[in-house]
C-alpha cells in the first residue's frame, strides 16, 4: 500500500512509442527506456501525503554543496531586452574564494573575464540546461538533488538558467518572466550550441520551469536542440491548478499565500527598476497575499493579458505537449497540492510518442522524499539521461512522427481545418 510510503507507478504514452536504437544497434522505444529507468517509488512513510512531502521542503533543507560561477547574458530579443543570469556548475568548489559575495547566493560566484574568454570548447561531454520553478534559483535545494549525481560522475555539464530577478540577479528593464517567457532558454541554448558545438544537450526543469521548458521544446518542434529532456512536477493546466488551489482552505491560505509572498519579495527586490520602465502600480504589489493576486497585478499589465485566467489559459503547456518533438520524460506526483492531477495532460502524452507521462501516487510538489532525506526524483533523472546521452543513437531519432489519432473524416469538406498547438493567443516573436 501507498501509505507505508510504497507509491504506485503510472505510465501513459502513444499506442506506438518513438522507436530509438541502442549503440550497439539493438532496437527499444521509449516507452520501454523509461520502465527501465524508473526505479520504484519508495518513499518515506511518515510523509504519507502530498501535504506533508510539499510542506516538508521547509524543513529538510540538507542538500549538496554544489558551486557555481555566473554569466550574466544581454538578451537578444527585440522586445524582451535587458539582462538575465545563467550559473554554471563549479566542480572544482574549492578555487572559489573563501569569502561570499553578499549579493549572490551560497557559493556562488561571478566568472572573470578571462574565465568567460575561455569558456569555449570542443569537447563532446553532454551538458544539461536547467530551469528552477516559480522566484527559486540555481540555489534550490530539490535543484542541487537533482544534478549532484550527475555532476559528481564527472561525465556531465551542468548549468542552470535563472529566470529574470531570481537568485539575487539584476533585472535592467521592467521584466521579470512568466510561464510562457521561452526566450532567454532559448538564447541560451543558441550560445550552447555556438560555444560548444560537439556538446549533446538536454533540459530538465522543474514546476513552472518545466511549464517553460515545455513551451519552449514545443516552440523549437523539429528543429529544437536538445536530444532529450525530463520535466519535473509540471504545473500544465495552470488554470485548472489555480482554481484547484483556490477552492480549498489549505490551497487558498496555504500555497497561494506562500507563492504570492514568494513574488511579492521579488517584486520588492526589484522596486526601482519596476516603478522606472513599468507603468505597474508598485504599491499595489506591496499589498498583495495570493500568487493569483500578483499575477492579476503584474502578469496583466505586463504582458497584455485581461485577466489572469487568460494568462493561465494562454501559457499552459498540455497543449504544448502536442507539439513536442524530442524525446520527453514527465514526472508528476498525483498527490502534488500545486501541479494539480486533474490537469495532467493524460490525453495528450496518449497521443504523442514523443512523451512518456510518469506518475506517482505518492510524492507532493518536487518532495518524493526517501527516508534518511534523499530524493527519488535524482534517480529517474540520472538514469534516464545518462541512458540518453551514452547508449542510444541520438542522431538517428526521427523528429517527424505524427500523433496517434483517428483517421480525418474523408469528403465531408474539413480538410482544411488544423489544430494548432502552438497558435497562442499572445503572439510572441520567438526571436
């Protein structure tokens, strides 16, 4: 049973899963790699609910010492100018100097010039780009569980893209980011790729950065660079998980109001730049308690939206999912009180081969804490990207499949008519 901390594993994918073929030439799919990947769920027993595993972040805050070095990157973008931060991962911890930056967090530091003139290279080591969730950081402590195992075996690259104003970073416009702000991966992954053009690279993000990096992987379609990708505790329906929180006691004075102070503190870590390129009223943020509250005030004026359910309904990323094509593993936990079970795109991974939905009875928003602390989530991520990255034939994946469906209606006048995944109703320029 779940409750002594055994959690139930749920698979959904295309009838027919993408067919992928082993180094040695053997064929799988990937529905298959995945099963193989997964190790069962075994969870600390006395965190028997969604609950207790989410709010238990607050308390089991051990993780490992991971070191980083930051680049701040001038955005590309006509529109979306200014600055964001990308830390990447330190593994010689111990060159970094004994006294912290105050106005960076834990061990981090800034790169030298002459690091950043050097940091090119034509080795082919895989290299994971990272997404935090909603004002987390390359700091966070379900973050640093996650790569560590990577890191520590030394084969991987590893950096982490800090969405605008988070983890102590400096926005110079008005700025911040939202589920739908793909652009600055986007960028990043384009230096990646220009940098170090023999790397193969892969995403993993997590709650509303794996929304991004859905968004993004389904923007990018057949031409996105990385060879694979894992998203963890995927919000998806934000619409349905907003209202989800909002209908219950614990949901509304719980999370909502822990998110929204979440943002609030950003806001103000950013008073002057928002009150000189913004027309938002500061004051009115000062004031807010819930996340939909903030969004209302900023996301709305912001980005155009009217409302704040248009903005949840514009930016989810289950439709997205249609529109993937890469291999892409989704972890959720059905007990996850944020990234609600009833707006798992179940459906959707049904019809794509590109994806493969992964649940978990048991587990909250990115706990899946184990007794003695560790986290299971860092074990499905290092099997299956290390499965990805050394045994399978990346280069020969098809990217052009089509979605399971039934057959389109013949002579009866619609063949013209297309669902589009991707036709936002805020129109974006990718570049």
């Amino acid at each position: 049973m779940d409750w002594f901390g055994q959690a139930y594993l749920s698979f959904t994918t295309a009838p027919k899963s993408l067919p992928l073929k082993s180094q040695d030439g053997a064929e799988t799919d990937l529905l298959t790699l995945v099963k193989e990947t997964v190790p069962p769920c075994n969870l600390n027993p006395l965190l028997f609910n969604g609950h207790l595993q989410t709010c238990w972040t607050a308390f089991g805050r051990a993780a490992p010492a991971t070191h980083y070095k930051r680049r701040i990157f001038e955005a590309d973008h006509a529109e979306f100018n200014g600055s964001y931060a990308v830390d990447f991962v330190n593994r010689t911890g111990s060159e970094q100097p004994t006294e912290a930056d105050a106005t960076l967090p834990p061990r981090t530091v800034y790169l030298s010039e002459e690091e950043k003139a050097a940091m090119s290279s034509d080795d082919s080591r895989p290299m994971l780009v990272v997404l935090h969730g909603l004002s987390g950081g390359s700091h966070e402590v379900y973050l640093r569980h996650a790569i560590t195992p990577l890191v520590e075996s030394g084969e991987w690259e590893v950096c982490v893209v800090n969405s605008r104003g988070c983890a102590n970073s400096k926005i110079t416009t008005g700025i911040l980011y939202n589920a739908r702000a793909t652009w600055d991966v986007r960028q990043t992954v384009k230096w990646l790729r220009k940098m170090y053009p023999n790397r193969p690279l892969f995403g993993l993000g997590f709650s509303l950065g794996a929304c991004i990096l859905t968004n993004y992987i389904a923007e990018e379609g057949e031409s996105c660079l990385f060879k694979a990708a894992i998203v963890c505790a995927n919000p998806w329906n934000l619409d349905v998980s907003n209202k989800m929180l909002s209908s219950s006691f614990i949901g509304h004075n719980l999370y909502q109001r822990v998110l929204g102070t979440a943002m609030r503190k950003l806001a103000a870590n950013h008073k002057e730049e928002l009150i000189k390129y913004t027309n938002v009223d500061y004051d009115s943020l000062t004031k807010l308690t819930y996340l939909h509250e903030f969004d209302r005030a900023y996301q709305c004026p912001t980005w155009g939206y009217p409302t704040e359910d248009a903005y949840y309904r514009d930016a989810s990323s289950n439709d997205s999912l249609l529109a993937v094509r890469i291999p892409l593993l989704c972890l959720n936990a059905e007990d996850d009180p944020i990234a609600s079970k009833w707006g798992l795109p179940r459906p959707e991974a049904a019809q794509n081969p590109y994806t493969v939905l992964c649940t978990t009875s048991l587990g909250g928003h990115i706990g899946w804490y184990e007794l003695g602390g560790g986290r299971w989530h860092a074990k499905p991520i290092f099997n299956f990207f290390n499965r990805m990255a050394f045994e399978i034939q990346t280069e020969s994946i098809s990217h052009d499949l089509g979605l399971y469906q039934a057959p389109r209606m013949k002579d009866a006048g619609y063949s013209t008519m297309h669902f589009g995944p991707m036709q936002r109703k805020m129109q974006v320029k990718l570049d």
